[in-house]
C-alpha cells in the first residue's frame, strides 16, 4: 500500500515499522519525536521511503536490520537523539539523495554486516561523524558531500570494508578519513580537504 503526507509523532515504539516482507511506499511523510525510532525496516521488509522529514526520536531516524531492504530516496533526517541511518545485522538497500545532518550520532552507522549502496548524499553538521563502518559493515558509498562533522567524515574500524568512490569530504573537525582496528575497503577519485 501507499502511507502518504502523514504526520507521526510521540509514539512509544517505532514511528513506522516494516516487517516480514511488507514493502509499502511511505512518501512525504513526517515523523518525529518518538521515544523509540522513526521507521524501522526489519526482517525482509523492503518498500520505498521518499520526501519525509524524519527528526527528533529517541533511536535512529531510520534502521534497518535483518534482511531489510528498503529504498530511502530525498528524506531529510536530522536533529536526532541516535544516528540518522543505522543498517546493521545484514541489512541492506539504497539511501539515494539524502539530506542528513545534526544528529546526536553518526549520519549513517553501517556494521555487522550491513552492505547498503548510499549515493548522492549531503551528511553534514552531525554531532559525531559523518559515516561510521564497523563490525564487517560494507557497501558502496558513492557522489556523497559529506562536511562539518564533528568526528571523522568516513570511519572504517573493526572490519569494516566499503567501497567509498567519488565523494567529496570536507571541513570537518576531525580526519577526512580514517581506518584503524582492521578497517579495509576502497576509496577512489574522491576529493578530501579542509578537514
């Protein structure tokens, strides 16, 4: 089905959750506020998200977990109490056209397992960092501007392993990129500076 130009806020678990295989397109929606997290995207549940506004909750704006995968395209996520994107536990996707800043947390955590393709993205003026990868996480992370973090633009740590290609990464308070505890991956014809 189609959830569309909505307002969700203030419940006690997720905004909006997808599971089992459900697959609805959620289109210019807005969630906000709640004492868990926004949209939750888990065993298997795929659908579109587009042109939400999604700020304010306890847990991230939105997880996606356990086979999850979802395509998040144009939603503005920010100003919350946990990461804008978390992808974990196999979960996968596409975050295309994303504006994402003022977290508390990561812009997008990706690990244990997680392998999303993020693509033409904004990430900037988070709390933390831009993109953190960890625990086995992969991916692609492509055509991203990612700048003003306060940690690293992109940390690759415990495993971690995407291919990061032709993103710019600029003017924040910490590393453009940085690797460490067995971080991996690859990082091609970006442009890194300022930071």
């Amino acid at each position: 089905g189609t959830i569309e130009d909505c307002e969700v806020w203030g419940n006690e678990l997720a905004g909006i959750a997808i599971a089992t295989g459900g697959a609805p397109t959620v289109r210019k929606c807005r969630i906000h506020d709640g004492k868990d997290g926004g949209i939750f995207v888990y065993e298997n549940g795929a659908g579109a998200i587009e042109d939400c506004e999604i700020w304010g909750n306890e847990r991230s704006g939105v997880q996606i977990t356990t086979g999850g995968a979802p395509t998040v395209r144009k939603c503005q996520i920010h100003d919350g109490k946990n990461a804008g994107i978390d992808v974990l536990k196999n979960g996968a996707g596409t975050i295309e056209g994303c504006e994402i800043w003022g977290n508390e947390k990561d812009g997008i955590q990706i690990w244990t397992g997680g392998a999303p393709t993020v693509r033409k993205c904004q990430i900037h003026d988070g709390k933390d960092g831009g993109i953190y990868v960890s625990e086995n996480g992969a991916g692609t992370i492509e055509d991203c501007e990612i700048w003003g973090n306060e940690n690293s633009g992109i940390q690759i740590t415990t495993g971690g392993a995407p291919t990061v290609r032709k993103c710019r990464i600029h003017d924040g308070k910490d590393a453009g990129i940085s690797g460490d505890e067995n971080g991996a991956g690859t990082i091609e014809d970006c442009e890194i500076w300022g930071n």
